[in-house]
C-alpha cells in the first residue's frame, strides 16, 4: 500500500514541484537534457532551446497528476507535513519498516529523491528534515542491517502518517478517481482532508487499485492487517465493494 501512495499520490509532490516555478523548472529541464544526451556539445543556444522545449511539454502536463491552481496550495502542504511526519518516524529507524528496506521505501525514495535534487523541495528537506535527508541518501545503497518491526513498534510515528496521507488524501481519491471511470466523467472532485481536490480521471490508477485490493484479497488471514488498516482508516478502500 505504501509503494502504491509512492506511485499515485508522492508522484504529485515532485511532478508539481518540479515544474511549478521557474528556478524548478529551469534546472530540472537542463538537467534531462545533459542526461539525455551526456557528452552533449552543441552551442549553449541550442541546449537552452532544448531546455525550454521540455520545460515547455511538461509544464503543459502537470493536469496530468492533478496539480493546478487550485490544487498547488494542498500538495504543497501535503508535501511538508508528510515530510515532518516521515522524518520524526525516520528518527527511529534506518527504513520506513525497520532495519531494512520495503517496497514502500523503493516506491517514495523514488519521488522524494528526485524532488529533493531540485531547488525548492531540496532546499525544504535539507534544512528541515534532516532525518529524511539521510534516508533518502541511505537508499542509495540500501542494506540489510536487520529485520522489520512489529507493528506495535512502528505505529506511534506510522500511524500518523498512514492515516493523514494514505488513508486521508491517497486512498479516498483512488477511489474516486475510479468511480469517475466507471461513470464516463471527464473531471471529478472529491473531499481529500477537508479540502475539495478536483482533477480529470487517470485511468491507470484505477487499474492499480484493482491490483492492490487483488493484493489484499488474497491473503488468508485478514485478522491482525484489518485492525491496522481500520486504525489507520484504510480498509474501507481496499476491500472489493460488492
């Protein structure tokens, strides 16, 4: 589940960052150009014009993950709260799960990490969240150095952020989103932590919430997983409505 939020929810902290201001903007689009073309040595008028090409064609993308006006202030926000939540929980521990890393540290490592090399996040995490700085830079190389903690370890410091980030914004507009879908709408709008968030379908994310409640679905025991998911207000959509 927390690989999934990586996918479909962190996604939107670093696409919107990186392309909602120009000093973001500027540097992530010369940066795709030198590792597009390593080695590159066309006259610096040609690189900038490739540049701005880019900058162009993704700037004109952003819809695509729901940033927008509208919609800017709350992944920003979002952003920074879970950043402080991720690095009290990060304090503890070398991996969101313990001593080694999950699937949901490959899965945010991916977004965060790409956002902290640009200026404006990077500049957020690196002089508040120092704990989630060195995460970031620790999977790099991740290791086993131990086992996965229980539960009752994790959850003083998960708890928070399962419940305001995946179970408050991910979860409720995943399912939206395919309810949207399933309806024929070209937009829809949804009540994500007290705020209305409205975007156009992605029809991918509906599929992946089909492969997460198959996840689900398929384990045996659902005893112990439920009272966490339920603890957490993540149940509801990742049961199979019937």
């Amino acid at each position: 589940m927390l690989e999934e939020f990586a996918d479909e929810w962190a996604n939107k902290w670093m696409f919107h960052y990186r392309w909602a201001r120009p000093v973001d903007r500027d540097s992530a689009a010369l940066k795709i150009v030198r590792m597009m073309k390593p080695g590159l040595d066309e006259p610096e008028a040609e690189i900038t014009a490739m540049a701005d090409q880019i900058a162009e064609r993704m700037v004109g993308r952003v819809w695509f993950v729901g940033s927008s006006e509208e919609t800017a202030g709350q992944i920003e926000e979002g952003f920074q709260h879970a950043m402080g939540q991720l690095d009290d929980h990060l304090a503890e521990r070398s991996y969101l799960l313990g001593e080694r890393p999950s699937f949901g540290d490959f899965g945010l490592f991916g977004q965060i990490y790409n956002a902290i090399t640009d200026p404006t996040p990077g500049a957020l995490v690196g002089a508040r969240y120092q704990h989630v700085l060195a995460w970031a830079q620790r999977m790099l190389w991740p290791c086993c150095d131990g086992e996965f903690e229980p539960w009752e370890s994790l959850a003083p410091t998960l708890t928070p952020f399962l419940k305001d980030h995946v179970g408050a914004r991910f979860l409720p507009w995943t399912v939206a989103n395919q309810n949207a879908i399933v309806a024929g709408e070209e937009s829809f709008s949804v009540e994500l932590a007290g705020q209305t968030w409205s975007q156009k379908p992605q029809k991918y994310h509906a599929k992946s919430l089909e492969t997460l409640r198959d996840r689900y679905a398929a384990i045996s025991d659902r005893k112990a997983l439920d009272e966490i998911l339920s603890s957490v207000d993540c149940l509801a959509a990742v049961v199979r409505p019937t």
